[in-house]
C-alpha cells in the first residue's frame, strides 16, 4: 500500500499549470483574432489535459482520472470566468 503524497501532487500541479501557459500563448500570437478565443480555449484544455497526465503520473496516480479532472476542472473554470465577463459586459 502506498500513501498520499501531497506536498509532490500539488508541485507537480503547479508546475503543470505554469507548463500549460506556454501552447495558448503560443497560440496567442500566432491565430487571427476573430479565431482567438476558440483556438486558445482548445489549445488551453489539450496542454492542460497532457499535463495533469503528466501530474498524475509523477506523482503515482493513475494517468486517465488526472487527466479528466484537470480537464473538467479547467472547463469549468473557464465556463464560470467567462460567464462572469457577461455577466459584467468584459465579453467582446
């Protein structure tokens, strides 16, 4: 039996998040800006999505749930943030 190991999940987490910045801004200058927003939320959950893979293994835990909870998660937050930008006219 193994134990939890937090302290490492959580660096390799925020490592991964930090990593997962890099594609969309990559993507950032280089997709027209009527496209900008689709191509930087696909690009956003694809390396987000790689990367708590990546997480998970590092940190012992299997690959498929790190990877679908990194994923939900991240779309979840970004639905909310946007809603929020609506909801007090950010949205162009």
């Amino acid at each position: 039996m193994t134990s939890a190991r937090p302290l490492q999940a959580a660096a390799a987490s925020a490592c991964s998040f930090a990593a997962g910045a890099a594609l969309p801004l990559a993507i950032a200058g280089l997709t027209p800006e009527s496209q900008l927003i689709p191509f930087i939320a696909i690009a956003a959950l694809t390396s987000l999505a790689f990367l708590g893979g990546l997480a998970a293994k590092a940190g012992g835990a299997k690959i498929y749930p790190g990877v679908i909870r990194v994923t939900f998660w991240s779309a979840l937050a970004m639905g909310v943030s946007s809603g929020v930008g609506a909801l007090f006219g950010a949205v162009t």
